[in-house]
C-alpha cells in the first residue's frame, strides 16, 4: 500500500541519498531495496578487524557474569514481577561508556525477563529451582485473571491426547512452546522509521471501514482491525523504548550506527545470535553476543 508520506522531504532524501531503486521508496518494500543495493561478497574473513580495546573490555564484563552462572549453575538475576514487553524495562547497558550499539532485554546484563503468557507454571518451576519466589500478586494475574497460550491449548486438549502426553507416547506438543523461535524484522525500521510504518497500519486500518460498515466477511475484517490496530500500537512503544537509549527511530536511520542499533536494541527471546560488535558504528566484526 502507498503510504501519503512525502518521501522528497529532506528527512527521507538525507537517508535514501545513494542508494538504488524506486519501488521501496513508493510502498515497503525491503526486498525491492536489497536486491537493488546489496553487493555480493565471496571472499574470506580477512577484511575482518581485530577486537578493539573497548569490545574486549565488553566481553570481559559479559564474562565475568557468565563464570558466576558456570559456578552457580543459576541466573546472575531474574524478575519476579515484571511480565517483559517491548516497554517493560528501562535502558540497560554493560558498560554505557564503551557501548557505541546498545540495547539488553532487561535493564541488566544477563538478567532473565519473565515470558508469562505463554504459561505461568513454567515459570513457577524455574523459580523453584532457583529458590526463588514468584511475586503473590503476579502470580494470581497470570493464574486466575490472564489465560496463558499454555492453559488455552490444555482446555482443547482430548482426553485421548492428555492420556497420550502423560504417558510420554507424544511429545513435543504446543502447550510448552507458544514463544516459538520468531524474530522481528526490524530492517524496515531502520528504512522507513516508525512513522511511516504507524501510517501504513492507519491507512490499511481505514481502508477496512466499507467492509465493517457492510458487514462483509465480518470476523475476518474485525480480527484484522484488530491485529492492525495491535501493530500500530507496538510501533509506538519500540519507538518509547529506543528514545529510552536516546535514539529517534520515528525517522528513517542515518548512518551505520543508527541502523544497527534499530536491529539491536532489542530482541524477542530464545535465540542465540551473533551480533554486530558493539564499540563499532558498521559491519566490521561478529562477536557472540550473550541476549539474556
């Protein structure tokens, strides 16, 4: 869909100037803008630059974190109150001085956020095995007030498919796996900034209201309102959560820095990336970095 954004404005132009291709700028269009602009490299490591004091300082302090946890067989730390979103935790950093690409999941290194809706009893067995206890407040909310993904596929479970769980006969089944493996897409961030996506959504929105008003395809089109009115809504915060770092994503990204800090600030969990190093505004190195 054709976003009524004037793209010819400085703000736009400043941030496209170089780069090929017409279709991306006139709809969103990620793909169109690689495959006019990406440049095959089939060569070896060696354009690579070594670590830089300051990513060696990083690591080292991820490290130290990470021996603890070998030693203790446990979390440095974990919440016990806060169900994580995309807006729950202030800005965390290692060592805020040295990071040029910033963004953790919580407001701590290797701090462990709380993923309750996709089953409160999950958690409730972590936190005993680390000899924590699980606020009394957070856990009736998720037990008693807010049904999980967990409780919601136990309830359509047949009693032939609950007999074959126990039993062990099938496994892997999706009661315990409602997280699942997804990662967001956040190169359209980084193109377009937020803005331009919250007009996307508001014009796809509006573009629904003949259907409502006729009744047509009725579930259907009030989901899809629904869920589109859900995306603006979580464009907004990703935007309340970068200004938290001091980053203005509302704009297309400027350079290098900003663009990898779009992608990293951060991360649904329950996956083990490598990232960009974080002391270096660009592509010039990968180093492990710890998400959790």
């Amino acid at each position: 869909m054709k976003v009524d954004i004037d793209t010819s404005d400085k703000l736009y132009a400043d941030a496209w100037l170089g780069f090929k291709g017409t279709d991306w700028k006139n709809e969103i269009n990620v793909r169109d803008f690689i495959q006019h602009n990406y440049t095959p490299y089939e060569g070896d490591e060696s354009f690579l630059a070594e670590a830089t004091p300051a990513t060696t300082e990083l690591w080292e302090k991820v490290m130290e974190g990470i021996r603890i946890e070998n030693a203790t067989h446990a979390p440095v730390d974990f919440d016990t109150n806060i169900a994580t979103t995309i807006t729950a935790h202030d800005a965390g950093y290692i060592n805020q001085p040295l990071e040029k690409i910033v963004g953790l999941q919580t407001d701590a290194p290797l701090k462990r956020a709380l993923h309750p809706f996709g089953g409160i009893n999950m958690i409730k067995s972590s936190f005993h095995a680390y000899g924590r206890e699980m606020d009394s407040e957070f856990e009736y909310l998720f037990t008693d007030l807010r049904k999980t993904h967990n409780q919601g596929v136990f309830d359509v479970y047949s009693p032939d498919m609950l007999r074959c769980r126990k039993s062990g006969v099938l496994t892997g089944l999706p009661d315990g796996y409602g997280r699942g493996r997804i990662i967001g897409d956040y190169r359209r961030v980084a193109l377009y900034g937020i803005s331009y996506l919250v007009r996307e959504r508001e014009l796809q929105f509006a573009d629904l209201q003949s259907r409502l008003e006729k009744g047509e395809d009725l579930e259907a089109t009030i989901r899809l309102r629904e869920e589109l009115a859900e995306h603006r809504h979580a464009l907004l915060q990703i935007q309340e959560m970068a200004a938290k770092y001091g980053f203005d994503i509302s704009r297309p990204a400027q350079n290098a820095q900003e663009s990898g800090a779009v992608a990293l600030l951060r991360l649904s969990g329950g996956s083990e990336i490598a990232k960009w190093r974080r002391d270096v505004a660009g592509p010039h190195g990968i180093v492990p970095r710890y998400l959790h």
